[in-house]
C-alpha cells in the first residue's frame, strides 16, 4: 500500500531542498551512526532516509547495498505521516505493509522502526531506521537510544546546511565588495582623465592599481569553494596580468608561483607587496627604454613558511641612509610584510634590486 500525500509536501520537500544533501556521495558521520544504530537495536540494516517526491534516498546504510528505492515499496513514506517514533513489530500483521513485497519476500522485512529527522520547524525529511528479517520489539533503551542518534543526524544536517549559507552570504558579500571597488576604480579614472596634472594623473594611477590589487582577492574568493580561502598563486598570476597591461615593451615580467591557500586579508598584502613592487621597478629601474625583466616567485619552504622573492635587473637603487625616510612604495611594502607576520630582506646594494619575504603559511 503506498503511502499518502504528506500534508504539508510542498513545504517539506522545499524544506528538503534546502539542505542540498540529495545525491551527495556518503560521508562517515553519517555512517557511523547508521553503524551505531544497528549494534544497538541488535538489526541488520540500519538507514538514514529521505523521503523525496518520488523516491526514498539514502544518505547512509548499513545492511541493504542500495542508495534509493521507489515510494510504492517505502515503509519510512508512512512513518513521515505519524508522531516522531514509529514501530511494527510485525510488518505482515499492518495492513499498510501487508502487500509491500519488501515485507512479503524472502526474506522479507518483518520488523521496522524508525525516529523521524525532524527540521527545526517541524517538517519530516525522513527517519533513521532500523529493519530486521524477524518479528522482535525495542526496549525502551534501544527506543530511546534511536531517537537520540536521529537527533545527532539532523544535528549533522543543519551545521552543513549553516555552513552552506554562510558560504553563500560571504561570496555575496565578497561579490558587493568587488563590484563596489570596481566602482570607485572607473570614478578614479574618469578623475585622472580629467586632470591636466601629471603629478595628479600618476598619483590617480597608483591609486586605481592598489584598487584593482583588493579587487582580485574578492574575485578569488567567488572561485575558491572554500571560504575566505584564497589560491595565492593562482592570484599573483591574475596580478602579474593586470600589472603586465603598464608594462612598456622593453621591460618584460615573469612570474613563478606555487599554488598554496592563505586567507583574504594576507593575500591582499601579498598582492599589495607585488604591485608596488612592481610599480617601482617601472618607475625607476629602466630608464632610457633600458630593457630588462622583473620577476616575480612564490614557493612554500620546508618550515611551513612561504618565501615571496620580488627582483628586478635594472639599474639598482642607492642605499637608504640612517634616518632617511623611505619612499612611500617602501613603507607600503613594509607595512604589508607586517600584516603578515612576514620578515623581508632589501637587496640594495646588488644589480638590480630585490625584496625577499618569508611569511607563514597559517593564520
């Protein structure tokens, strides 16, 4: 006999939905507990099932050797119907199973219970469920104990289910971020084409470039799937081709990084180091179209520490004398060493010049 309608449907499968767990593949949490629901109430099959539109999925079996089964032959479709803990003791003595051909199979399922997955407004998803080949009863230990497991399932699902939305809301709001800055960039632009002042027009550049640096971090957080987690070679990859697009046609930049994750705020000072970096180098280091290449690499030391290594091949810079205040590219960089917890080393008195940074990897 195939169960009825829930009355509430629409609302309990949206319910259902939102939790994104259909057609996941298995995950121990859930397993063990399936696991720990059998040993306990001394069953051979033990299940986390949902009941969906046309279908029971499970999310977690022991015992049965199946992900899904049709409605018509579902007996958790009529426990979703009743209160929150549902026994037969004897399937073949309930008319609801009494042609269910599960239940009249050899062997067949003859005992079922079940506790309903309930959401936190009441909606049945479906039940973690213990079956036998056997007519038997629970005690109220083994009730008990079955109940407080399926407890612990949706405990399961709601953190995931939290996680997901809170995943969702940061890349909304990395996603405002972005496009705010965007917008800030274009005002700055148009303000640069406005003035006459070349002093203004460069300073305006500079600006609009630190803008785009903080731009990329939010638009790598839209692509990772992990929140506020950022592939930093992956994004001083995206830097060095928004810097290349400055680049005069003697000076050529490479860049070398390897892939390593590192939260929003430091990679927004990595970048930071980069580009003023970079922007330097172009100002100073290739004068009279001299030609020559920056170089860019990032790699992960044995330490659990990474080493940024920014170079150049032009014409050096002058030591910085005791007292004397450092450029403001300089200050930004040390600034942004700081904010990693990082250690740098100037090399000003070599061909070229160099600023080498080690940071940790972890917060």
């Amino acid at each position: 006999m195939k169960a009825a309608v829930h009355p509430l449907q629409a609302a309990r499968l949206a319910a259902l939905r939102s939790y994104d767990i259909l057609d996941t593949p298995r995950e121990a949490d859930f397993d063990e507990l399936v696991e720990l629901a059998s040993i306990i109430c001394g069953t051979p099959i033990s299940v986390v099932n949902l009941i969906d539109e046309n279908r029971q999925w499970f999310k977690a079996e022991t015992g049965l050797g199946v992900r899904e089964t049709p409605l018509e032959t579902s007996i958790c479709s009529h426990a979703i119907l009743e209160e929150s803990f549902v026994e037969i003791s004897d399937t073949l003595a309930d008319r609801r199973m009494s042609d269910n051909p599960l239940c009249l199979g050899d062997p067949g399922l003859r005992f079922y219970a079940g506790a309903l997955l309930r959401t936190p407004e009441g909606l049945p998803l479906g039940t973690l469920c213990v079956l036998d080949f056997q007519t038997r009863v629970l005690t109220d230990f083994q009730k008990r104990s079955l109940q407080l497991l399926a407890r612990q399932v949706m405990t399961q699902m709601d953190l995931r289910r939290a996680l997901k939305n809170q995943t969702v809301l940061m890349q909304e709001i990395d996603h405002r971020v972005k496009n705010s800055l965007q917008s800030v960039s274009s005002l700055v632009k148009l303000q640069r084409g406005a003035s006459k002042d070349d002093n203004v027009r460069s300073a305006l550049d500079e600006v609009s470039l630190r803008l785009r640096t903080v731009s990329l971090v939010h638009e790598e957080l839209n692509i990772t799937s992990k929140a506020d987690e950022v592939n930093l070679g992956r994004y001083l990859e995206r830097l060095t081709d928004l810097l290349r697009a400055n680049v005069v046609e003697n000076v050529r930049i490479d860049v070398a990084a390897e892939e390593l994750s590192i939260d929003s705020r430091r990679a927004s000072a990595v970048g930071m180091i980069v580009s003023e970096f970079v922007s330097n180098s172009l100002k100073h280091a290739f004068p009279d179209s001299r030609s020559g290449v920056i170089s860019i690499s990032l790699g992960r030391l044995s330490d659990g520490r990474a080493r940024l290594l920014c170079e150049d091949d032009g014409i050096g810079a002058p030591p910085v004398q005791s007292g004397a205040r450092r450029g403001l590219g300089l200050r930004i960089m040390d600034a942004s060493v700081s904010q990693i917890g990082g250690v740098s080393d100037v090399g000003v008195d070599t061909p070229g010049f160099r600023f080498s940074v080690v940071f940790p990897l972890g917060a």
